[in-house]
C-alpha cells in the first residue's frame, strides 16, 4: 500500500532492537485519514471471505481493527491482557510475549464473544516473531471458529513470523512488508510487491 510506505518513509523512526517507531500516526497519535484508507484495503483484500468477527488484541490493533470493521460490517473483539486469569470457564485464555515489552501477558476473550459459528479475521498493527499472532489464532481454536486470515499493518520481514504463519497456510497479508531497517542510518528498504 503506496501510502502507508510513504508515511512510514516519511515519519517512522528506526530505533535499535529493531523496533520501527510510528507514534505519529499510529500507536500513539492516530492519522484517522490514513487509517480509514487501511480499513478500506483490508476489505479490498479479504472481500468474498465470509468474515462474521475481526479479532485483535489490545491495544494498538483496536483503532485499526475498528476501522476495518466499519467496512465489514461485523463486530471488533479485543483480546485482553489480563494481570491474572479467573479460571472460572467463561474466558479462553493464551500466553502471549510482547515483542516491544519483552514480558509475557495472560491474554483472554470472553466465551461469549467468539464461537463455533465465527469467521474471523485477524488485524494487528505489526507482525515481528509472531507470538502475537500466534496467540490470536490459538484464541480462534480454543473458540473452535474459523480463521479466514490475518491482516497487518507493518510486517518486519526479517523477522521470522510472516515466514512461520505464512507457511501453516494461513491467508496473512501486511499492507507495508519492511525488508530491512538501519537504526543507525535511518534507512527504511521494502519488500518489492
Ligand atoms: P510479535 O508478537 O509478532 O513478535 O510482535 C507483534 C507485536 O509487538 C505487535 O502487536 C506490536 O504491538 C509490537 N511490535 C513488534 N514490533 C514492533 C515495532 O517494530 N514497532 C512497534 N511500534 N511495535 C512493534
């Protein structure tokens, strides 16, 4: 997606640890123009699909979450990250250990949000090792749903994720895949489309 490349070539910052910062118009303050043209390429993207539920996980995937789903017309489930989880059978429950964080979260959903009947399509903002991803779609399985695809945001390609759920045959696509980054130049270099 041309503009979203364009955005981050303009304003995202590469700090070291291979963390891409996009405060500027996505995980801190938000561009609602830019987002609304994201919303509208994940629906060009997962048109046809028989999507009942996106699914993400808060916090940064809620704003782009909504924003596709206004084109879908389905409902958005966070997952939260849960201090500690009440085994009282109303929750499926995950691990998942944040890349930017380096901690692991106990993640849940509520049972009454996804069930056997839901197709769901999975939105998150980025995608580096793929615990977050992992995660979601073990919350999908637990809820025994089906997973239509996954859509992010900004995928680090030399990180190992996109590689790993790509290859289980998961239908993922990322509007911008970042081939290389240089904290100490700045440069940012794509994957060729
Ligand atoms: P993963 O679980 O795939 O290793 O990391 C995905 C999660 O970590 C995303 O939900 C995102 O919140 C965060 N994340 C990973 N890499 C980056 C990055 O380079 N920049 C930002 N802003 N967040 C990242």
């Amino acid at each position: 997606m041309q503009l979203l490349k364009d955005r981050i070539l303009k304003d995202g910052i590469v700090k070291a640890g291979n963390v891409l910062k996009v405060d500027s118009f996505l995980n801190h303050q938000i561009d609602v123009e830019l987002m609304d043209e994201i919303g509208k390429e994940f629906k060009r993207l997962f048109d046809g699909k028989p999507i009942t539920k996106i699914l993400t996980i808060e916090a940064s995937g809620i704003a782009v979450a909504c924003f596709a789903a206004q084109y879908f017309r389905v409902p958005v489930v966070f997952a939260k990250k849960a201090q500690s989880i009440n085994l009282d059978g109303e929750s499926y429950t995950t691990k998942i250990e944040s890349f930017t964080h380096k901690r692991v979260y106990d993640v849940i959903v509520s049972k009454k949000y996804l069930s056997t009947e839901d197709h769901v399509l999975i939105i998150d903002d980025f995608l580096a090792n793929g615990c977050a991803l992992v995660g979601l779609i073990d919350l999908v399985k637990a809820a025994g749903a089906t997973v239509e695809g996954v859509g992010i945001v900004i995928e680090k390609g030399f990180q190992k994720g996109g590689d790993e759920i790509r290859a289980t045959g998961i239908d993922l696509k990322s509007l911008a895949v970042i081939e290389s980054m240089d904290d100490k130049t700045g440069n940012i270099v794509f994957r060729a489309e």
